[in-house]
C-alpha cells in the first residue's frame, strides 16, 4: 500500500474503516489512482482526496478509468509494455482502456502496442 496513504488512513477511522470494507480491486484502483500522478503534490492531494471519498462511502476513485482484471495481469507479465503504460498519460490510458472496450482479445495486442513503444492502433 502507498505509505502516504497508508499513514492519512490511520488518522481518518472513517476513511479507514471503508477501506476496509473495500474488495482487492477497488483497493488497487485507488493505489493506482493516487500512484498514477506524475508529481509529489499530486499524488499527496489525491491522498487526502481519497480519504475523503473513502469517508463519505464512494467505493471508487472518481474520473478514473478502470483497468480491466485481464490487462492488469497482462501488464504484470510483460515489463516493456509495464513500463510504456506508467509512461502514458492518464488521458492515454483512459483511450486504450476504451478501445480494449469488453473485447478481451484485445488485450494481448494492447500489450504488443506498448510493448513496442507505439500508441493507439
């Protein structure tokens, strides 16, 4: 867990206890919200965002795209294509995220695309 995340959630019993009531997923789709920003300042905002969120019951981060089960793992297993998707903007991963779409067998080319430095079909 994000150490900065982790210590605002010892102070905020609220916060906390959503978390954990939180599944597995939408714990890593906070992590990689709050991970995903490029900036010190970001990320610290979104810390103190998510607690906020997490104390009024949302379940979710907001305004993020969520990476599907299949690409997550997908991700984990090829280290260039890891590597290309940390290096995309957020608005680049919402755009690939949509164009794999419910289409699964998009995924294994979504990862050769990134693998291989390039964007978008």
């Amino acid at each position: 867990m994000n150490k900065n995340l982790q210590k605002a959630l010892e102070t905020k019993p609220k916060a906390k206890a959503q978390w954990l009531n939180l599944t597995p997923i939408a714990r890593r789709d906070f992590e990689s919200w709050i991970n995903s920003a490029k900036q010190t300042e970001t990320r610290k905002h979104r810390v103190k965002k998510a607690c906020s969120m997490l104390a009024s019951g949302k379940r979710r981060p907001c305004c993020y795209s969520m990476v599907p089960m299949e690409l997550y793992i997908a991700l984990n297993a090829n280290k260039k294509a890891k590597a290309q998707w940390k290096d995309l903007t957020p608005i680049g991963r919402r755009n690939l995220i949509d164009w794999i779409g419910s289409d699964k067998h998009k995924i294994e080319k979504a990862c050769s695309i990134l693998e291989q430095g390039r964007r978008l079909p």
